[in-house]
C-alpha cells in the first residue's frame, strides 16, 4: 500500500540507489526523529498539562509496550 504513484516512486526509488550507505543511514535516522517528534506533539497536545519527563516516558511506553503500564510503574 502507498500514496505515491509509480513515477514518483521510481524517481524516489533512483535517489535511494544513488545514495551511499551514510546518506541512507542519516536520512533514515531523520526520518524516525521526525516521526519521534510528530508522536510527542500528539502526545502533548492530548496531556497539557503533563511535564517533558511524562511525556518521553509516554513515548518510550508507546514504542516499546503493546498496553498501557501496570498501576504500580505510574
């Protein structure tokens, strides 16, 4: 499944093979910071009153656990 149409995919698909190692490491790296960043707004804007300490504690929880914490780690 994507949202790209197949032109602009293998123009995408091209950019990524000229790419070295490096680039493809740093762009993935800055996807998945732009993604970290997208989640904590999500996160702030349904908490705002929780501090920066709830809120990455709210986004580890997100990406490492399938459910909620247990009462006694809140």
């Amino acid at each position: 499944m994507s949202d790209t149409g197949p032109i602009a995919q293998a123009v995408q698909l091209e950019i990524h093979r000229k790419m070295t190692g490096e680039q493809r490491l740093l762009l993935a790296l800055e996807m998945s910071d732009f993604a970290r960043e997208l989640s904590s707004q999500r996160i702030r804007l349904e908490n705002p009153n929780w501090s920066p300490a709830l809120i990455a504690r709210e986004l580890v929880r997100i990406a490492l656990l399938p459910r909620p914490l247990p009462a006694r780690l809140r």
